[in-house]
C-alpha cells in the first residue's frame, strides 16, 4: 500500500495526513476512472477463456528461457535466457492473471 499511496500523493490525491490504506483506494479508484474514460479495453477482443492455459504456458515458456526446445532448435535453446522476471509463477498463478483478459463475448471453444 505504500507504492500505491505515494503514487496517490504525486498525483494530488490527497496528503500524507491522510492513511496510507486511504490513499491507495484513492489511486486505485483514480486509475480504474481514467481507464474508463479512455475508453481503454479491459480483455483482448476475441480472447477465449479456452486458451487461457495455452497462452500461460507460453508466456512461462518464454520468461523462463524455454521458448525453444533443444530438438527443434539447439542454437537458439542454449543462448535463449529469458527475461528478467521479478516473480517466477506457477502455471495456475499465470492462467488466473492471463484469464483477467478474456473476452467475455468469446466463443468457448475457439482458438486465437
């Protein structure tokens, strides 16, 4: 809470007077209006919850350096290292932050 309501603070949301857990709702709040005024999408249009795990598994794949397998592709294998990640996920933590995205007027069963 304490990123979120110095954040609060920058942005003139309120003062330091004010609780940390209060200035945080307020950025919060202030982010979720603007994403609403800007009319900026909340899932990825077409997005199928059907794919969320195929989606997970890759963005793992390619965070951890797994991209390519060494059969298919040895060079690219041994020098591939991913990224710098702050939080290594399990594949059911990645499925419930990727299934934020999911279109909800998306066929069940298609595929992207």
């Amino acid at each position: 809470a304490d990123s979120f309501a110095d954040l609060s603070v920058a942005a003139g949301l309120g003062t330091r007077q004010d609780s940390n857990d209060e200035l945080a709702d307020r950025f919060v709040q202030a982010t979720k209006d603007l994403i609403r005024d800007l009319e900026i999408p909340t899932y990825v249009k077409g997005f199928p919850a059907s794919m969320v795990p195929v989606v997970a598994e890759r963005a793992l794949n390619e965070a951890h350096g797994n991209a390519y397998p060494f059969s298919q592709a040895p060079m690219k294998y041994m020098l591939e290292l991913g990224y710098p990640v702050p939080v290594y996920m399990t594949q059911d933590q990645c499925e419930n932050v990727v299934a934020n995205f999911v279109d909800p007027s998306a066929p069940s069963g298609s595929k992207l």
